[in-house]
C-alpha cells in the first residue's frame, strides 16, 4: 500500500460510518381502525339461496385466505386455460415486466455510488518544443516523447446520506413498479373472468332468445290456423308476427355484443380477432363458490397491490427530500492517482519514473439563486402530493370491497326474485296459450303473457351472470392472493417484506 493509502482507507471508513442520512425515515402508513367493510349487522354471513343453477347461497368467511389462483374456485377448465394464455401472452403484463426489470436495474446502477470510481489511463505523448520555452540556452527546437501510465481513484464521501437516499428513492420506485406488475395480474385475470362471464352471459341470452321466438312461431302458427277457420282475425296475426319479428330483431345487437366480447378476450391473451380460437364457456359450465374469503380490514393495506404501491411512491417521494437536503449540504471529495512518467514506455514502470497524487475537496453551494432551497420545497410539496394519493387509494380499496359484498347479498335477492318472476311468467303463458287454444283467452292476453315471459327470461339469465362477475369483483377487490403465488420474480429482496 502506497504512503497515503492507508491513512485515506481510515478517513474513508470514519466518514462512513460518522455519516448520517438527512431528511425524514420513511414509515409506512397504519392501516384505518375500522371494524369491517359494512356498519354491524348490515350484511348477512350467507347470501339467499335459490333453486337454479348458479343461485347457491355464499358464505362470507371473514379473515379467511385467498388463493393465489383464485379463479379455480369457479371450476372451469376452459376458463382457467384461458387465464394460463393471458398470463403468458398478454403484452400489458409484458410491458410491466419489462418496466421492474428497468427499475431493478436503475437501483444496481445507483448502488455503485456507493464506491470509489477508479480508471485507469495511458497515454503517450509526441511534442515539439522551442528550447527557449524551457529556459535552454541554445535556440531552436527539439521532439522529445511523454510516456505515463496511472490509476485514477475517485471517491465521494456520502457524509450526509444523499448517495443512500437516492438509492433508497429507487428502491422504493422498483418496489412500485413491482406492484404495479402485481396490480397488471390482478386486472388482467379479473377481466378475464368478467369478459368469460359476459360471454357466456351474452350466449344464454341468445339461446333464451331463440327458444322464445321458436314459442313466438308455434304461437304464429296457430293464430294462422285460426285465422283460416275464422275464429281469430288478420289482425291477430299480424299483432304475433310483429312480437316475433320484435324477438329475433334483438338477436342481431345480443350477437355483435358477442363478437365484441370474444374480441375483447382475444386482446387480454394477446391474440389478432381472427386466430382467437378460445372456447365457448357457458353459464351452465361454472360453479359458484361457495366459500367467499373477506379478509380483515386491517390486512387489506398490505393486500391490495395498488394500496402497495401508492406506499412505495410515497416512500420514494419521502427519500426525495433527503436527497434535496444533502444537495444543500458540504460535498467531500478524495481523489488521488498513482502512476510512473517517463520518456520511454519501459521506464514508467520503474521507481525513478513514480508519481502520485492526493487531493481532499470540500465544496458547498453559497448561492444559486433560491435553486436549491426551492427544491426541496417541491420535494415535500411531493411528499404530501404522495401521501394525499395513498390515502385516496385506500379509500377506494375500502369501497370496492364494500361495494362488491353489498353487491353479492343484492345478486342473490335479485335472482331469486328473477327466477320466481321468470317460472311465473313461464306458467302464465303456458296457460294462456292453452286458453286460447280453447278459445277462452283473447290474442291480446297472449302478446301480454309472451312479452312478460321474454322480459323475465332474458333478466333471469342476466342476474345468474351478475353473481358470478360480482363474485369475481370481489376476489379483486380483496388482493386477489397474490402474496400466494410465486410466478412473478422480486429480483429483489427489499420488495417483498411485509407480505400479508
């Protein structure tokens, strides 16, 4: 070690570890002090139960956990494979990938401030000087050639933790993107399941539909009939006509919405339109879970990964004001170089041709016009900006899981509404048509009995998919378990402390 090394490692080591981080230690926000998502007694354990496929009761278990694959709770093969597709294809969960894998890098990158810079250099150098400039007595010029070789060490002491508050601000900016990624997950497998149940909802509709035209046609017929032995007039016939045409005129928009549907799927697994193949999934073909996990308010914080990573730009806005202040405070720099100079290549390596060099700089702003002052102004007018949007996440969070259980007590009291209205409605047309048959019942009591039925269908079918799309709105709402999966990698062990 050369004469200055050792006495230049002590000071090194003493300003390190004297040194302090200014700014204010970023402490994450305590969760609300609230007893549930609902005021007491406002929401039942179990839901309503109806006699109809999809219209079994749920039960709300309160501090339960959520699976990391909550979608296998519906029990569809098809629906699961469509998610393993998005999950693989989807460009969006590509991009955010690709936006932590910046963000880990970013931090790697500012990690190495926290060492020395050392470069090394050669040159060799040709010159043509004048005698005269060297204070030689004889005139005239003369070519002589420079060699050198050294190591160059520069190092900035990180005296009032602006180095480690920068490191700390990207670390927290890496930690949000990763939950961003984590929120692009949740989404996407959300929408998924929305989109399938639309369809499926879509394709019922139509199927409803076509049975009720097909009823619509048996019921033309017969009016025909009639209309030929006397006992109905044109004018009937042509009122059942015009109900029949009425219901296969809606078929049209109920197929352009499902073509819709299927493209919209076709985007989430990152496929063209025309090569989506993915198969039909139908109503009939899901099963409602029963169990419903309704995890703590006070878990929710650290299970909603927009929650999550709102607090880490908060965290990062925080770190900010640290870097601001220590830009305001003395610099401390150490350089020093050591090498050999001489005329010829093979003599710089030789003890006669040694030089070095150590320099320790001090440098502190004294004015720059406000610049520095306003900056850290901005900094904590960030810092709030931040916490102002956490907040406003949570509240959110809170709300859509309120929103989801209210939603999923008023499914099941909407469907077993729906579904007595719908049997009732089938019985009352059943019976007028037979009354009309035998003459006791007037054409006009028909077109009554077969628009209430069709109204009632059509809505049963729609309260059926409206348990499920709010079943999967709720698993959203919660986290959707993503603490339970491992196909997202940290690339960082920072990230992930702190998981439900």
């Amino acid at each position: 070690m050369t004469p200055i090394g050792r006495p230049a490692v002590l000071a090194v080591a003493s300003f390190v570890l004297a040194a302090c981080a200014v700014g204010p230690d970023y402490r994450a926000p305590a969760a609300p002090h609230t007893p549930g998502f609902a005021a007491p007694g406002e929401l039942p354990e179990v839901t309503a139960a109806t006699e109809v496929a999809g219209g079994e009761p749920q039960h709300f278990a309160t501090g339960a956990d959520i699976p990391g694959q909550w979608w296998v709770l519906f029990k569809s093969p098809e629906l699961t494979a469509l998610i393993e597709r998005g999950l693989q294809h989807s460009p969006t969960l590509e991009a955010a990938q690709a936006a932590l894998r910046q963000a880990n890098e970013t931090v790697a990158a500012e990690r190495g401030s926290y060492y020395p810079s050392v470069t090394g250099q050669a040159q060799v150098e040709r010159q043509k000087a004048n005698g005269a400039s060297f204070g030689l007595p004889q005139e005239g010029s003369f070519l002589y050639t420079l060699n050198s070789a050294s190591v160059n060490v520069s190092y900035t002491l990180d005296v009032f933790g602006g180095v480690r508050r920068q490191v700390e601000s990207l670390q927290a900016q890496a930690d949000a993107e990763r939950f961003a990624l984590e929120a692009s997950y949740l989404a996407l497998t959300a929408n998924i399941v929305t989109a399938a149940v639309t369809e499926a909802s879509l394709r019922a509709q139509i199927d409803a539909t076509l049975d009720i035209a097909r009823s619509q046609q048996a019921q033309l017929d017969i009016t025909q009939r009639r209309v030929d032995a006397g006992g109905a007039s044109r004018a009937d016939y042509l009122q059942q006509q015009a109900v029949l045409e009425s219901t296969l005129a809606s078929l049209p928009a109920l197929r352009s919405q499902l073509a819709q549907e299927r493209n919209q799927l076709a985007a989430y697994v990152g496929e063209l339109p025309a090569d989506y193949d993915g198969g039909a999934i139908s109503l009939e073909g899901l099963t409602l879970p029963a169990e419903l996990p309704v995890s703590l308010p006070s878990k929710l914080v650290e299970q909603r990964p927009d929650i999550r990573q709102y607090a880490a730009l908060l965290h990062q806005a925080t770190a900010q004001i640290g870097v601001a202040t220590a830009n305001m405070l003395p610099q401390v720099t150490l350089t020093g170089s050591y090498g050999g100079l001489a005329g010829n290549f093979s003599g710089v390596f030789s003890p006669s041709a040694e030089v070095w060099s150590a320099i320790a700089g001090l440098s502190q702003p004294i004015f720059k016009g406000g610049q520095l002052i306003h900056q850290r102004r901005a900094a904590v007018a960030a810092a709030q900006e931040a916490a102002a949007n956490y907040q406003g996440t949570v509240l959110t969070a809170f709300q859509n899981v309120s929103n989801a259980l209210h939603a999923l007590q008023a499914d099941a009291d909407a469907l077993a509404a729906q579904t007595v209205a719908e049997h009732a409605a089938a019985e009352s047309l059943t019976l007028v048509q037979a009354q009309y048959k035998s003459g006791a019942a007037s054409h006009l009591q028909v077109l009554t009995s077969e628009q209430n039925y069709q109204t009632a269908a059509i809505n049963e079918v729609k309260a059926r998919a409206q348990r499920f799309a709010d079943t999967a709105a709720l698993f959203q709402a919660l986290g959707g378990g993503w603490w339970n999966r491992t196909d997202v990698a940290a690339n960082n062990s920072d990230c992930c402390k702190g998981r439900p």
